[in-house]
C-alpha cells in the first residue's frame, strides 16, 4: 500500500495521530490504514488500486451500500438549490414527520448535526425536566465524545484500553455513573447510593460499541420500570440501531418504549446528522418553546436531510428488512460455523444486519466479558481478512454491519477468505 503509507505519513505532520478519528489509525491492529479514493455497493477502493468487500459500511449508515443512485441522485439535485441556509426549510418538517411516524416513543424531534450532539442534548434536557445533576450510563456502552460520557466508554476508547479521559473536570466524572450492561442490580445499586440525584439512564438498546451485545431477556422493560419509579428519564441511544433493526429501531423490536431517543448514522444516508427527540412534555422544554438552549448552525442541513430522507424512504419498502436480515443471518450463521470447523474459539453475537465475533469462548453479556477476548488473535485476523481483500473495523470491539448491496458473490468471496485466514491461525 505505497500509495497509502506516503499519505499516512503526510497525514501525522498535520493531523493529531494522522487521523481525525482515533480508531482509523489501525493501531489496534498493527497496520497501515488504507486511503480510500471511492466506494460503490459493497465495495470500497484505496488509492493503490485494491478492492475490499466491506463490512464497515462507514460504522453502520451505508444500509443500502456505497453510492445509492436514487441518494446520489436526490443530493446532486439538492445541491443545485443550495447547500446550507441557516434557515428553516421543507426537508426538516419531512425528516421529522417520517421520524416521528416510524420511532414509536418519539412525539417531536430535533435534528442536530452528530450523534455526540444528539446524546450531549438529550442529557442536558433530561437534567432540566428532573432538575437532578447526575446520569447513569453503562460501561463499554460509547455515547459520543461529550465529557460526561467518557468514562469506561467503548468504541475507540475501549479499543485503546483508556478509562477515562484528561480535560474531563472531576465534577463532570463525577455526576456520570457506570453500570454494569445487563445487570439490573447495578443500577437499582447506583440509584440506592445517589437517592432524588439521577437525571438520566442512558443506555444503548443494543450494545454496537463494546462488539454487539444483545439485552438479555427483561433487561430493558427493567430499565423501563425502574426509571418510572424512580422519576428518572430513560434515553435509548439509537444512533446504530435506529433504522437499522427496523423502521422503529430497537424500541420497536424488544417493545420497550423510553422516554428520549438519539438518532444518527443511518438518517443521514452517509453525510453527517443527528437527531434526538421523544415525549412532547420533555421536548417543548427545548428553546425557543422552553428555557433549554440549545442550537447549530447546520442544524437541519438540506444536503444531509435530503440524503437521509431518500434512504429511510427506500428502507420502508415492503420487505426491505426481511430480505436483509435474512441474508446477514445466513452469513453469520456461516461465519460461526466456519469457526467452529477450524477449532478457534469464538463467541458469535448478531442481531439483524449488525454483528460481532469474539475471540473468547464465553458468553459476552457486558463489558467484562468483551475485555477477555484475544485482540492479539484478532489482529492477525484482522490482517489476514484486509490482505484477502475484506474490510472489517480495525478493532475487537466494534460492530461489523450487511448492506442490501452486499450481493450472494460478494459474501460467498467473505467466506472464502475467512476459511483460509482461519485455517492459517490454528
């Protein structure tokens, strides 16, 4: 990868690490990260002329794979009337309606321009509607890079084994509690310890950034039952799953309703958004309605809205998801099976289109068990896939996504070089 290694180079003369986000910088997995000049469906170009099927999807939002022709199209129109007007248009009233009717607890809904903006919002809000300074979050869950989410959080942070972070006030770690995922003795522990104190739970239905891992059975309708008891607000972070598992997100699937959701990724269509929204009592608290700030510039973007717009509109026709997650469950299944025959231990976690395979042998239900895999192994892995031509995210602990353009070829190519890699790490 000559190409890419000279723009590597380049890259950590100007940019912290070379990268403008951590996990790019294949430290994880001992490599040099590959430059990439296009993408189209499943597949995905660097700039020395290599292909790779990928299974990174730009971390979750390209459900319908690279370069769409109806999204592209619809944005190349979009741009011909403008690319941002600081002002209130008709693709913001559209997103929300569609928002509004497809996510079942959301009643009103404000679009920001990222995930990390939409969960920092939320909390803010929630702590006005209580009046309680303190939240509860679950460790290896990643809610963005705001400073009360920061401590034991995954995605890079868990990838790079940091705990915390500097810059972070002892006051603000100190209002931010961690729970164990799946362990509603934890929480009712936190809630004991910090009476009339808790703001907000925020939690991600399903975890996609400690790997995938799933709720277990009454984990959520716990949660649920908690907060309404307590006065709590629960927040689902959907910014993964919303539109992922389904046009209502993980909500809708498990049937358990909170009262704040955070949206991103998929509602974009690939260009940069967020979104937070839920019960209208808590919302209208939001400026100019009520007394919580909170504004931005691109809030609303045209382009982005217009290229999320399109693609939730194709993710709501009939059979969409049904098709998808059949075929993502096939595979997986396939890929579990395939480690199985070369004798590695793997523990398979998947839902949907989105998964996650361990280098452990045990059930991983929360932090702690994710924390045993064999990231070593994994790295080898990692490099084995990437020189096979499968692009994968450079770390354990990330979630690994299907598209509707990931073709019956291109998946039957994965496995075949996924039998190989293994065969060679036994």
């Amino acid at each position: 990868m000559e190409k890419s290694e000279k723009l590597f180079q380049r890259a950590k003369a100007v940019i912290p690490g070379g990268v403008n986000s951590p996990v790019r910088a294949f430290k994880a997995v001992d490599g040099t990260p590959p430059y990439i000049a296009g993408a189209q469906g499943c597949y995905i170009y660097d700039v020395d002329g290599n292909e790779y099927v990928d299974f990174v999807c730009s971390w979750g939002p390209m459900i319908l794979g690279h370069a769409h022709p109806q999204v592209i199209q619809a944005v190349q129109e979009a741009t011909t009337r403008g690319t941002s007007f600081g002002a209130n248009c008709e693709i913001e009233v559209k997103m929300a309606e569609f928002i509004v009717d497809a996510m079942p607890s959301i009643e009103k809904v404000r679009m920001v321009s990222s995930g990390t903006e939409a969960t920092m919002s939320a909390i803010r809000l929630a702590r006005a509607y209580t009046d309680r300074p303190k939240i509860v979050k679950f460790e290896g869950c990643y809610h963005g890079h705001a400073d009360s989410f920061l401590s034991k959080a995954g995605s890079g942070a868990m990838t790079f084994g940091i705990p915390g972070t500097p810059g972070v006030t002892p006051a603000t770690a100190g209002d931010t509690l961690n729970a164990q995922y799946n362990d509603l003795d934890s929480v009712e522990q936190l809630i004991e310890e910090n009476k009339d104190q808790i703001a907000a739970i925020i939690v991600e239905p399903v975890a996609g950034n400690m790997g995938v891992v799933l709720p277990q059975e009454n984990f959520l309708q716990g949660l649920r039952d908690i907060t309404t008891e307590h006065g709590i607000v629960l927040i689902f972070d959907e910014v993964i799953t919303g539109f992922r598992l389904g046009l209502g997100g993980a909500q809708q699937l498990f049937g358990v309703l909170p009262d704040l959701t955070t949206l991103g990724k998929i509602i974009g269509g690939g260009l940069p958004v967020g979104a937070f929204g839920g019960k209208k009592e808590i919302m209208d608290l939001l400026a100019p309605e009520g007394p919580v700030y909170q504004a931005g510039t691109l809030s609303g973007n045209p382009l982005a809205l217009t290229a999320g717009y399109e693609t939730l509109s194709i993710l709501s026709e009939q059979g969409f998801y049904e098709k998808l997650n059949a075929r993502a469950e096939k595979f997986f299944n396939n890929v579990e099976e395939n480690f199985k025959e070369a004798g590695l231990a793997c523990t398979a976690n998947h839902i949907g289109s989105m998964a996650c395979f361990f280098f452990t042998d045990g059930p991983v239900t929360d932090y702690h068990s994710a924390a045993r895999s064999d990231t070593a192994l994994f790295a080898k892995y990692f490099e084995g896939m990437l020189k096979g031509g499968i692009y994968l995210a450079p770390s354990q602990f990330e979630a690994s996504f299907i598209s509707a353009a990931h073709s019956q070829d291109a998946l039957a190519r994965t496995l075949d070089v996924h039998r190989k890699v293994l065969q060679s790490l036994k």
